[in-house]
C-alpha cells in the first residue's frame, strides 16, 4: 500500500509499557461522510488502566481498506458537533475517489470520537486516562477551537469537578492535572490550550478573556480592563484579576483542591507568571488575619493597581503570601508608607520595581537610603513619583543595575534629577536608559554625562526642551555606544548631519526620530554603507525627499516603516525600478501626504505585508487597489482611518483571505455600500474585529454583518443615536441586526435602552 500525506507519532513516557495496539480504518465516502472501521482485537486494551504509554499514528492511501476488519464503529460528518481539521481536509480534497487511511493507537477511539459527536455521552465519572485520550484525539487530529469544543471541555470539567470520588480521592483518578505537564499538552497549539482554559474558567462561572496570550477574568463580560498593566518589559504573561468581587468569588472556588491543581498547572503552561491585582478591596478585611487561599506563591511578578485606601493590610498579606522567587513588584496608582514598601522589599530580593502614579502617606524618607542600599535590582522604572535622587549615584554603582527608565511629570522632581546626573563620573552598565523630562530644559553637561552610559543597547530621549549647542555632545556620544540597537530621540535642531549618523551607525536596528517643531524639515540622507541592519523605522514630523526614500526602501531587512504627518516628495519614473521594498511587514502612515506620490502605488510594491494601518484624509480613493495579490495570504490587519473607498478598494479588499481586524474608522463610501463585499468576501471567516464607527449604514449593512461567524469585537456609530458608540460582543452579534432594524422603523427611546445595557453590548458616550 502506498501510504503518503502526514505521519504523526505520539509516544508519552510512563511508568508501565504498553504493546497492546488496536487498527481503525477510515473511508471519505461520496456521502461526505468519514467511516470508521475497526480490526478484530485479540486483546482487549483498559481505558481505566493507569500509566498507559499513549500512542497515535495516523497514514492516508488512495487504495481501498482491508476485507477483513469487524463492524463500522464511526461516522463522522461534516455537522460534527467537533470539527477536526484533519478530516476537513479530506471533504475538501478535489479527488473523486474515496480516500482511505489507518489509525493505530493503544485506547478506544471510538469511544473518544462518540464524546466528540454527542457530548451527552460523556461518563459521569471521567478519569486521568480518559482525559488524556481525549486530548490526544483534540491535538492531533487538529480540533477546531470554537464554542463546541468549549462546551465538550466545560462538560468534562464539571463531572470532574461534580464527582465526590475525584475530589476526596488521592488515586491516580485525582490526580488528573497531571496530564497538562505532559507534551501532550505542552507542544499543543495556542489556541486548543487557550480553549481548554477558557472552558476551565467557564466551569468556574467566571466571565474572562484573552488579550494577546494574557488571560482578564472580569465581573461583567466587556468589563473595561487596562492594558497599560501589561508591561512589555516583564518576560511573563499576566492573569489579571479585574476587581476584588472577581477575585473574591474565584479565591472561593480554588478551596477545592482538585480545582487548585489544575488551575496552577494551566497557568504555568502558558507561561502566565505575573498576578494583577486591580481595584483591590482592602478594606473588606477588617484585620491583618486573612490568609489568601489564592495561590500567590506561583507568581514570579506581582502588580498592585488602583487601590483606594492604604495598602499597608495588602502589603503584610503579600509578606506572608509571596514565594521567596518573586523577581517582579509593580505598585501603581495608589498610596503607600514607606516602612510597608521597606519591609516587604527587604524580605524579596526583587530584580524588578516599578512604581507608576505612587503618592507617599507618611514619612518616605527612608526609602531614598534603602533605595541606595539595593543590592539585587537589575530593572527599575519610575513613573510619576516624586522622590529625590539623591540615591543616584551610589545605585548606578551597583553592578547588577541593567535597565532603569524614568518618566517625570514635574519640571522639578526632573531637574532635580538631571542636577544628581551630571556628578556621574564612572562608568556603568546600564543596557537600556528610558527618560520622559517633562519639557525640562537639557543641558551639555547632561549630554556629555551619557558618555559614562557606553554599554546602552537602548537609548530613549523624550519631551526636552533642546538647544542648538547640543548636536556636537550627543553626537559624540552616540559615536562613543558601540552596541547601541534601539534609539528614540526627539529633537528640533538637529542637522542632516545627525541624522546621517544615525542611519548610518552600526548595529541600529530601530530608530525613532520626531522633529517637535511646526516647520517640517526635509531629510536628507547620503548612500548608506550598510543596508543590513535597520529593521524598524518611525519618522514623524518629516519631509522626505526621493533619494532619501529610495535609500531606506534599500533596506535589505526592514521589517517595519512609520511615517507620522510626513510629506513624500514626488516620485519620478526613472525611481520606479529601484523603489522595491523587500520584506516590510508593517507599513503606518499616519496623516501623511502621499498625494505626490499618485503615479507610483507604494502598496503594490509591499508583498510580504501583515498590518497595514492608513490613517488621512489626504489619501486618495483607489489607494487600496493598489494592494500586491500576495498580500491575500499575509494581510492580518488593515486600518483605514478618514479614508474614501470606491468600488475598486472594495473590490480589492474582500480577497483578502485572512484578515482578523478591519478599522474603517470614519471612512466614506463613494456610490457603494459596505455589504456589498458580498457573499464572496473571503475573510468572513477569519474576521475578528471589526470597527465601523462613524461610517454611514444602512439596514443592509447591518444584516450583513451576520455573515462574520467568528466576529468577537463589532464597534458601530448610528446617526439616530447621536453622539453614542455602540460595541457589541459576539454574544450579542445576532441580535445588532434586528436592534437596528427597529431604530430605523421606530425610535423608541426605553426600548433601546433596555437593549443596550444586555450583557454583551457596551456604549460609549
């Protein structure tokens, strides 16, 4: 038999070794319909067995399937309550003829599929190896992550969680969170693991979503949240807890031992290791008795944010509570005393701290000292805290310091730390420097002071008040940092000279470059010597001429080019052939005037784009026409905010095939409808986000919108409602249509109230 197409092996080491294996066939019929088939077994394998070694190996052929096997056991159809990708491939395979495959594995996959077709079957007592089958079954045979695989795993949590043997029993049954350490678990895809939680914390009765791989559990489904909290510069994900109603419910469930196991494991295998507290409650503990039950000793990063009252009951509860590990401590918006802060510091040798929007309670003197004192910090980020530096020095002789940003919101609090910088006169090893001043005025001594700062990799200057005297010292400086990487640098009388040092430099892989006066200057760069570094660019405030231009779309490895209210200088003919950006996966042009540029589509040149983000009223219509046909199967994310849309824009973007957010954000139509991409738009399917506020709808459109069947964030205006957005989530989708339908027939003012204020839709005033 010629067997081809995918071989997948699974092989999980256990105690025990298993030889027992059982043989299914499946046939494609001309039904659409898989068929399962299942070869006479001599041995008879036990899914109650414990320490099973789990195999599957799966192998596709054109030729028929063997006379001799017993009974068909399994039908799979298309209207599969769970719909695996596997199988789907066969039903849109173009061959007429019947494909035929094999399945080997050590358990009983009919029994697993039956669960997949009917989730009504599930036992009621459902152990460790059923589990595991299960999700072998869910892995690779490539389930489609939708609300029916989240019912089928809601169902099994809860006889989990339902079944008194489980929970009291300390057999191999109980403990069935150790299957998620597995690889079974471990080397799945993203979107099956965030559907297992999903369905985990859905059990729980808990609202929550995912924000880039981050899990929120809310209050209310569309529950505002702060990605502010998110810090880019701690390597974990986060759980952010969203208020202390949420926490207080979810602290009550994880009493249950079996739900605690899980609920750790789950988090440690997404990487989820930074806890947030938002909106915590101190005062709903009368004392300093309460001992969290909520397993705050797994976290390797703790944020505290928008407590009311003082934090002091908090801060004893988090001593006792936090794992000696803790290497990330985040204070934001809210009221301290220094001896609580000195306290809990001393007993976590953290290598991180941060503190945004911290006011002082009593006395903060101490906390200068002890500032001076730190022996373990590696990172430090100030934002919004007054203090005085006179700490600096001797903490910038700590070996272990690396990154320290500092954003200022006095003129004072940062001239007096500019005044405590410029006594710098040893060098450091700080890799990344991040300054806000507050439009304090910078001096040359300052300038000069950076030289002491040779290590940096990343050099950020924002919100200065410059002179013309200061371009030699920087310039020297920059000469002097021989493995700087990322620079961020807000100027107003640089010269093209610095400029073409800066593009030119070494090494430099993001450069960020914003002129702050009205004059637009024109950059002008020389040939480069290198066209391998730079991967990303921002330029803001900034005429660009030609070569200029052309110098930067040589660029062998950009990746990313924003252009922030630029003018492009006209484009000749003779430039055509050398304008060829190779790689650019993210183009910005924000309020940029491209008008100079009609004869030659910038777009059409971009094959390899993932986010394209157009935000003008200066762009002409029939600008997306111009999109290169690759973009089709790369294009995830197109923002097209004040833009005009003809016939030939539409036209152009319903073929692209994967598109997940579509921003239309106060775009007019010009003789055209938005329902009218069709039944044909090919990214129905994969649309996630969608906003459509400030476009003129009609009905039509509106009914349209029915056709994203996997739309989970819908973001509308309507002129009868004025002054009013409407966002819908996918739970109220299927529902906008008829709301509307009823606001054109007949305004009724309570009605729509009514509607509005349902779980699922939230409305910004």
């Amino acid at each position: 038999m010629c067997i081809h197409s995918l071989i997948i092996y699974l092989a999980i080491l256990s105690r025990f070794i298993s030889t027992h294996k059982i043989v299914y066939w499946f046939e494609r019929n001309i039904n659409s319909e898989i068929r399962f088939y299942r070869e006479a077994q001599k041995s008879y394998i036990n899914l109650e067995t414990p320490d099973l070694i789990y195999s599957f190996l799966i192998s596709y052929s054109l030729d028929q399937r063997p006379m001799k096997i017993s009974d068909h056991v399994f039908t799979y159809e298309n209207k599969n309550f769970i719909s695996f990708e596997v199988f789907k491939s066969l039903f849109d395979s173009n061959t007429s003829k019947n494909q035929c495959g094999k399945i080997e594995c050590n358990f009983e996959l009919e029994y697993i599929l039956k669960i997949t077709k009917d989730i009504t079957a599930i036992p009621d007592t459902v152990n460790y190896n059923h589990f595991e089958s299960l999700l072998i079954v869910l892995k690779y045979l490539k389930a489609v992550a939708d609300k029916n695989l989240s019912q089928l795993l809601q169902g099994i949590f809860f006889k989990i969680f339902s079944s008194k043997n489980i929970v009291d029993s300390t057999s191999i049954d109980a403990r069935i969170e150790e299957v998620f350490c597995k690889n079974i678990f471990v080397q799945s895809e993203s979107s099956l693991k965030e559907a297992i939680i999903s369905a985990f914390i859905n059990t729980l009765m808990l609202k929550h979503v995912f924000c880039d791989e981050n899990l929120i559990i809310l209050s209310i489904k569309n529950e505002f949240f702060d990605t502010s909290l998110f810090n880019e510069h701690i390597p974990y994900k986060n759980l952010l807890i969203n208020n202390f109603k949420v926490f207080s419910i979810l602290e009550n469930h994880l009493k249950n031992p079996e739900i605690l196991k899980i609920f750790k494991v789950l988090l440690k295998e997404i990487n989820i290791n930074s806890l947030i507290f938002f909106r915590y409650q101190i005062s709903k503990f009368k004392s300093k008795n309460h001992i969290f039950v909520f397993p705050i000793h797994i976290f390797k990063a703790i944020t505290v944010s928008n407590v009311s009252d003082s934090t002091g009951i908090m801060i004893y509860e988090l001593e006792l509570a936090v794992d000696k590990n803790l290497e990330y401590f985040t204070l934001k918006n809210l009221s301290i005393d220094s001896d609580d802060i000195i306290s809990f510091l001393k007993k976590h040798k953290v290598k991180g701290l941060i503190f945004v929007i911290v006011r002082r309670c009593s006395g903060f003197n101490g906390f200068e000292s002890f500032m001076s004192l730190q022996e373990t910090l590696e990172y430090i980020e100030i934002r919004n805290f007054k203090t005085k530096f006179n700490w600096w020095i001797n903490f910038c002789k700590k070996l272990n310091v690396r990154k320290v940003i500092l954003i200022f919101n006095s003129i004072f609090i940062a001239e007096n730390f500019i005044n405590e910088f410029i006594t710098l006169n040893f060098s450091i090893n700080f890799i990344y420097f991040e300054i806000d001043f507050c439009y304090s005025k910078l001096s040359k001594e300052f300038c000069d002071s950076l030289k002491y700062l040779r290590f940096l990799q990343t050099l950020k200057l924002t919100n200065y008040e410059s002179n013309i005297n200061l371009e030699p010292y920087i310039v020297n400086v920059m000469k002097n940092m021989p493995e700087l990487k990322n620079v961020t640098i807000y100027h107003k009388y640089f010269s093209n000279k610095f400029y073409r040092l800066l593009f030119q430099k070494p090494k430099i892989r993001v450069l960020h470059i914003r002129n702050v006066i009205l004059n637009k200057k024109t950059l002008k760069l020389n040939s480069f010597n290198n066209y391998k570094y730079l991967t990303q660019i921002f330029l803001s405030n900034l005429k660009i001429d030609t070569f200029s231009l052309n110098e930067i779309f040589k660029l062998e490895n950009l990746k990313v080019l924003s252009l922030r209210f630029c003018d492009i200088e006209s484009i000749e003919k003779s430039y055509y052939e050398k304008f060829i950006p190779r790689n650019i996966k993210s183009l910005y042009l924000y309020d940029s005037n491209l008008n100079n540029t009609k004869e030659f589509n910038l777009l059409n040149e971009l094959k390899f784009l993932e986010n394209l983000h157009l935000s003008s009223r200066k762009i002409y219509s029939n600008y997306l026409s111009g999109i290169n046909q690759n973009c089709n199967l790369t294009l995830k994310t197109l923002c097209y905010k004040y833009g005009i849309c003809d016939i030939n824009d539409l036209n152009r973007i319903m073929n692209l095939q994967i598109l997940e957010k579509l921003n239309l954000y106060e775009s007019r139509f010009v003789n055209i409808r938005f329902y009218q991409l069709g039944e044909n738009c090919r990214f129905l399917n994969s649309l996630r986000i969608l906003n459509l506020w400030g476009v003129c709808m009609c009905l039509k459109d509106l009914e349209y919108l029915r056709n994203f069947k996997n739309l989970q964030n819908l973001r509308l205006s309507f002129s009868v409602v004025r002054f009013v957005q409407f966002n819908f989530n996918n739970i109220s989708l299927s529902r906008a249509s008829s709301f509307f339908k009823q606001i054109y027939n007949n305004f009724n003012h309570q009605h729509t109230s009514t509607f509005l204020y349902e779980e699922g839709i939230e409305i910004l005033f």
